[in-house]
C-alpha cells in the first residue's frame, strides 16, 4: 500500500519561523544600511570630493555574516534543509527583492518583502510544497526585477 508522503514535522511553523526570521533579517538590515548612510553622510559632510568610511565597505560583508549565521542556527532549529542549498539561494537572490520593495514603498514593504520571501524559500526545501515555494519564489523575483528595470 502506498502512503502520502508526510513531512517529519508540521509545515506551518518551519515557514512561519522562516517568514518572521526573514522579515526581522530585512528591517535589520534596512536600519543598519539607514544609519550607515546617515554615519557616511555626517563623516563626509566636510568633504568636497569623494569619501568613503569604514562602514562603507564593511556594511555588506557584516550584513551577510550576521544573515549567514542567523539563517544557519535558525534553519537549523527548524529543520529546513537542505541548509547549504537553501542559505545561499536566500541570501544571494534576496537584495534584489529587498531593494525593490525598499525603493518602491519604503522599509515596511523591504520587511514584508523579506518574510515573504525567506517563507518561499523554505517552504521550497519541503518535498511535499515544493512546487508551490517555487512559485512563489519565482513571482516575487519576477516582479523584483519588473519594479527594478521597468
């Protein structure tokens, strides 16, 4: 006889913890790049040509640690996976819809967009809502890259 294939565990709360980890990652990060914008602008006031501070280049090698192992104990304790396939595609893919949802309506739609994307993603890494995750991945990139180059 053969039986559905079911989940180790319930759905719902892996994408929802996904989803909130997600959306706290995003205003986290929407603050930070706020307040390094702010730093460079008060350090640079002085400055008639080019300038550039410390938080500058470091802004984004320490948001995508920080997201790294966040993600990394998270997904862990969740039990998505698989973790060295579902971190990169998170990290690598989601500026491009944080950006997008920043520059169209602000910090709020970045964090709603985050959530929303980070639960896609790991709602993808399940075998039984897979293609459903993909969907969603895929719209909401798609409409990243409308809202980006249109």
């Amino acid at each position: 006889m053969n039986a559905p294939h079911a989940e180790a565990r319930p759905v719902i709360p892996r994408v929802s913890g996904a989803a909130a980890i997600g959306a706290a990652l995003a205003f986290g990060a929407c603050a930070f790049f706020s307040w390094v914008k702010h730093h460079s602008a008060q350090a640079c006031a002085a400055t008639d040509g080019l300038c550039w501070t410390w938080w500058d280049w470091a802004a984004i090698p320490l948001t995508i640690t920080v997201t790294l192992i966040v993600l990394s104990v998270v997904y862990r304790r969740l039990d998505i996976g698989p973790r060295p396939a579902v971190i990169p595609l998170t990290i690598l893919l989601a500026p491009l819809c944080l950006v997008a949802a920043q520059t169209t309506a602000g910090w709020w739609a970045a964090t709603i967009t985050g959530g929303a994307w980070t639960g896609s993603i790991a709602l993808a890494a399940g075998s039984r809502y897979r293609t459903l995750g993909i969907m969603i991945s895929a719209t909401i990139l798609l409409a990243s890259l409308i809202v980006l180059y249109h």
